[in-house]
C-alpha cells in the first residue's frame, strides 16, 4: 500500500482525536492518552486533554483513572491507571545490570516511604542516591510521581505490575503505531526511550499483525486493524487545534518530522533545541507555533489566516481550561 502526506496526517488526527472532540467521560480520557500525555513542560499533559475530549476542566488531572510517572525518554508523562506498565515496565532495562539496580532503588524508595507521599529530594537524602536515578526505578512500574513543573517531584510507590517487560513493549509499540503510524522499529525506539536491543525484538514480535506502506519519507508498517482507517479518505477537519509542547501528533524525530513539516525552516522552529513551543493546527495541517506565559499567548503563524481561522485559533486559546491565571487568556499574533 502506497499513500500520501494527506493521508498520513489524516489517520494521526483521526487515532488521535483530532478532527473531532470525545465526549466528555472515563473512556475518551485513556483513548486522548493512548500514547501518554507528556507532562514534562507545565500543563501539557491537561492541554492535550483539552484538544481532544469535550468540557476538559482544570481539575481533569485529578481523575482516578489517570497516573502520573516517568515514561519514554524518561520525561513526565500522564497515562490511563490500568495501562501504567505499558509506559514503565515497558521500559525495563536489558541490561541486567541496570535492571537489578532499578530494582534495588525502588525496593529502598518504597522503605524509606512506608506508603507515605515525600520529595524526591527528601527521598535523595536519605537514600543516598541523586533524585534523578529515581526514574530508574520506575522501569519496574512501582513509582508514582505528582509534579507541578516547579520544584522536584514527590513520590510515592504502589505495586508492581504483574506483566511481563516484552509484553508490554509489544504493547507500547502497538500504541506507537496506532497513533503515529505508519512507523518503523527505528521511529518506535526513538520515540519510546528504547535502545535497539530492546525495540527491534519488541517490533519483530508484531509483524503477524501489520501490513506495509510506503509513505513519501519510506517504507514503513501500520497495524491491520488500522489498515482500513488509513485507507479512508479525509474526513472533516477542526477549524483549530493549540497542541502543546511535547503532543503526541508531533512528537516526531528524523524523516518523520519532514513529512509533517516539509519546510527545513519551519521545522527548526517547532523542533528548537530548547524546550519545545506549541504546535498550531488549522484545518488540519500544522501552520506555525506558540507559547504561553501565564494569560499571555503568542502565536506565529508561517502563512496569512483567514479572519475565520485565526478567530477558531482565539477561540482555542481562551478556552484553555488553565488554572490559577489571575486575568483572562489574551492572544497576541507575532507576525
């Protein structure tokens, strides 16, 4: 099977909910994080949520059925409660090595915790460890995270998940492909955090399930039962989508990141060095970035809207459901 740009990006904004909100409840929240909610720059996590389920509140992180941890890459991500060892346990280290030390980490950290809530950096302390090899020990699926984006996190334990790693790999992949298909081994490990040892075998397990494509940036798979919605044509579109930094329909490297931004120009502006802007989305296609500080949102936009579209990309802006904000969200258009 053969398909174009448009094509592409219409499945990644169809399995990504992106033409069209879900409504409002437990199930659209674990389908809007399928691939996880990165949480690494402040409100991201609940700024996707908000591009893609119905009446999202400030307070929707709050749900029971979503957890925060360490996932891919080892960034923050918030993700259904029941698919918690798909983004942690997924990620156990082949290394055997660095398996029994992630262990042994989380063993200590649930100790010195006693089913209490405490800082990372208190953690730190007492353990003797840096804080940041806390994200070591959760490969094993017991640690839980809360973390506003200011200070360290806390932590607190649970139980380990009763799975095994390359089951849950293969999970993860299925997630990948499902909504960032058509992808490759290579794409896979990129975006999970997964070294090639550990990625390729995880891919190979699935081939019974995929079928081929080639896509204007090369070969590549999609799962079979994601064949039909690739093949579909492009149904209507959002007028507007404000996806914030680290959003799954961007988060992209290599060729990939080509075939959702042609221009190398306008690439080094949403892939920065630093920490990532917002990417804009109009009839869905993405036309430019923006940032936020506090009620202040910039956007530059790399072609001229129609008054249409940018009032839908306003629109967007102030229905942020973002808490705390002393005045209302005000939109400033960097020509």
């Amino acid at each position: 099977m053969t398909v174009g740009r448009e094509q592409v990006l219409a499945f990644r904004r169809r399995t990504g909910a992106l033409d069209e909100r879900r409504p409002a409840g437990p199930a659209s929240l674990r389908r809007a994080a399928w691939a996880g909610l990165t949480d690494s720059v402040p409100r991201a996590a609940l700024l996707q949520l908000h591009a893609r389920v119905d009446a999202t509140s400030s307070a929707a992180l709050d749900d029971p059925g979503l957890v925060q941890v360490w996932g891919p890459r080892f960034s923050t991500y918030v993700v259904p409660v029941e698919d918690r060892a798909v983004f942690t346990v997924a990620r156990t280290p082949a290394d055997d090595d660095r398996r029994r030390f992630a262990a042994d980490v989380a063993v200590r950290l649930e100790a010195f915790l006693d089913g209490r809530e405490e800082s990372a950096n208190a953690a730190g302390r007492a353990l003797g460890v840096h804080p940041n090899q806390f994200r070591y020990a959760a490969t094993t699926g017991r640690v839980l995270i809360r973390w506003d984006g200011a200070s360290r996190p806390l932590l607190r334990t649970t139980a380990a998940p009763d799975v095994d790693p390359a089951q849950a790999r293969r999970e993860l992949a299925r997630r990948y492909l499902h909504v960032l298909g058509p992808g490759t081994a290579d794409g896979f490990g990129d975006w999970a955090g997964l070294r090639a040892r550990s990625a390729v075998p995880a891919f190979a397990s699935l081939r019974d399930e995929l079928v081929p494509v080639r896509t204007p940036v090369g070969d590549a798979w999609v799962l079979a039962d994601d064949e039909a919605t690739l093949r579909a044509p492009a149904g209507p579109t959002a007028a507007a989508r404000l996806l914030p930094s680290g959003d799954a329909f961007f988060l992209l490297q290599g060729r990939d990141r080509e075939l959702l931004v042609p221009d190398p120009g306008r690439r080094a502006e949403l892939w920065t060095s630093r920490v990532w802007p917002g990417a804009v989305l109009v009839d869905g296609d993405v036309v430019g970035w923006w940032r936020r500080a506090e009620e202040k949102v910039t956007v530059r936009t790399w072609v001229a809207l129609t008054a249409a579209s940018r009032a839908a990309v306003e629109r967007e802006a102030t229905s942020m459901p973002l808490p705390g904000l002393r005045a209302p969200v005000v939109v400033r258009w960097d020509a």
